[in-house]
C-alpha cells in the first residue's frame, strides 16, 4: 500500500510584513472657506486679507479703495471657484458679513451641441413655449405696486440693527429694475435699496 501524498501547506515561521492600507477618507468632509477682510479707514482706503494674507493690487497700481470692492471680489470668485466669507470692518468699529457664490460655469457644448456654421442651411426651428410658474402673496393694498425678488444670499443685520450685502458684476447684472430688496426673517422689515 502507497502512502497517500500530503497536500497540507506548510507555512513559514516569518510572514513577510504587509503593506499599509491607505486611511479611508469620507466624503462630505468639512468644506473650508476662503475669508476676505476688508478694512476701511475714514478715507476710503482700504486694505484686504484672504486668510490672514495680505491681498495686494498689482504692481504699480493704485492702492485698494472702498470702490475696489467688486473687483476684488470678481477676481477671488474666479480664483477660488468656491463660496467666499467676507467681512468688512468700517472705521466707525461696524462689522459686516456675507456669503458671496461664485456664479455658475456654463459647461462647454458637447460636439453635437455645437450650431452649424453660418453658410449651413438650417431648418426653421419652432419656438419653445415659455413656462410660467405662479407665486402668490395676501395682504397687500388693492392696487399697490408689489415688487418680485428672487431670494440670491441671506446676510445678517449689525448690532445698531442696519443690514448690507454685496453682489458681484454678474450678481448686480441680473437686477433688471437696479433694486434689491432686503427683508428681515424675523422683524419682517423689509427695506428696498438701488445697487451702487
């Protein structure tokens, strides 16, 4: 009689070591975002920080002023692709801050999203209906002028109870009339103010 073979695996006393697994990483971790600050002195200079960093003009032109704002903010919007938290510090001691979007990026056409060339003749395309959504509100005076706003950011209201924001070119550029309208969620005081 044959002994039978041992297919029974024979394990070396020293494994070698295994590689590290890498640190799982969650999604939806804390979202970091960038702060501006303005100061403002008494005479409209101003001086601005991205982070605590000093954020300077270029060189060779002028130094930063109250009516530098939308620049500035146009050009960090772009840079950083992300909300922004600005504060502004006026020379009377005031504190304002606000929440600024960077406005949404059109996505490139796709091949067959682009229009033909000019000398192509195309067929004539049928207008798309609009559609209209209702909104609708009581309480108001028979007759009154009812002014329509589309809620874009929220800010909040200083100590001495006065209110700012700031919008962007593009922001600003969707305001049709000039006018933003500012309501208090809780004191319901609304307050209607002309873009500068």
């Amino acid at each position: 009689m044959t002994p039978k073979p041992s297919y029974r695996r024979t394990h070396p006393d020293h494994q070698p070591p295994k590689a590290p697994k890498p640190p799982k990483t969650e999604p939806g971790g804390p979202v970091v975002v960038p702060v501006v600050e303005f100061t403002i002195d008494a005479d409209s200079a101003m001086t601005v920080t991205v982070d605590g960093v000093p954020y300077l003009p270029e060189p060779f032109a002028p130094a930063w002023r109250r009516d530098s704002f939308p620049t500035i903010l146009d050009t960090l919007t772009a840079q950083y692709r992300s909300p922004l938290r600005v504060q502004v510090h006026e020379a009377d001691g005031s504190t304002f801050t606000d929440i600024i979007t960077p406005p949404r990026e059109r996505p490139a056409p796709r091949p067959w999203e682009v229009p033909p060339p000019d000398d192509v003749m195309a067929a004539p395309v049928r207008a798309v209906p609009s559609v209209l959504h209702q909104v609708e509100g009581a309480g108001f005076v028979p007759g009154e002028d009812v002014a329509v706003a589309i809620i874009h950011a929220h800010t909040d209201a200083s100590s001495n109870g006065t209110a700012r924001t700031l919008l962007t070119t593009e922001q600003a550029a969707l305001s049709v009339t000039g006018e933003v309208i500012l309501l208090g969620r809780i004191s319901g005081t609304l307050t209607i103010g002309r873009i500068q």
